[in-house]
C-alpha cells in the first residue's frame, strides 16, 4: 500500500488541472456522452485487445486513440495524472473508469460487463494486481 499523498502547493494543483486540459476534457466528453469508451495508444497491442474483446462482445463503444508509443506521450501523461492510471488503453463504462485491456476482459468473462451496462450493479473494483 502507497503512504498518504503528501499536501499538494496551491502551485502545483493550478498546474495539475490545466496540464493539456484540452485533453482531459475531450475525453471527459466522450465518456458523458458515450456509454462505453476505450482511450488507446496507436501501435500497442493491449488497445487493440481491448476493441477486439468488445467487438466480439457484440459492445458497441467509442475508440480515441493519442498518438503512437513514440509520439504524444506528454500530452497522454495528463490523463494519467487525471486517472491515477499508468498504463494504456483506458476503458470506462457508463462513466465508470474500469482500467485498461485485462480488466475489460474479466469484466466480459464474469458477465459483470453487462451488469455495468445495465446499471444492476454498482462498480467493482476489477483493478487488483494494477497500482
């Protein structure tokens, strides 16, 4: 377990939220408005795992991708600090960030995807394993 976050300067915090806050926002957008979303990386495998798992899930969802492994990694950067996420691709359902390919799969395999689709459940916590 991680110690407590230390007490962040009224500095810092003012540049936390509007580091490519453009980003954020579009993609904030797109999870309001879209029930499932998957943020990926062009290029990287676990993106495309993640597409081909709901696709063959018969899961309709909306794909933004941000630049490949070698380019656009600071812009990306400002969703992590967003999510507390490390890795990519980033999968939200019906506004609920459920983390990235892995935990998408499980989701699917266990059938609470189509709980969290339907809202008969409250979401799980299917991170175990990811900082």
């Amino acid at each position: 377990m991680l110690p407590p976050r230390p007490p962040l300067h009224p500095a810092v915090t003012a540049a936390q939220q509007t580091y490519h806050a453009d980003l954020v926002n579009e993609v904030a957008q797109a999870v309001a408005a879209n029930e499932v979303v998957v943020v990926g990386v062009s290029g990287l495998q676990p993106g495309a795992k993640a597409r081909r798992s709901l696709e063959a899930a018969g899961v309709p969802f909306k794909y933004l991708q941000y630049g490949s492994y070698f380019s656009g990694w600071r812009r990306r950067l400002a969703l992590k600090m967003w999510l507390g996420w490390p890795t990519f691709p980033l999968v939200f359902v019906k506004g609920t960030f459920i983390g990235g390919a892995s935990d998408l799969k499980k989701l699917i395999d266990s059938g609470e995807l189509q709980k969290l689709r339907s809202g008969a459940t409250a979401a799980a916590s299917p991170s175990q394993g990811h900082p």
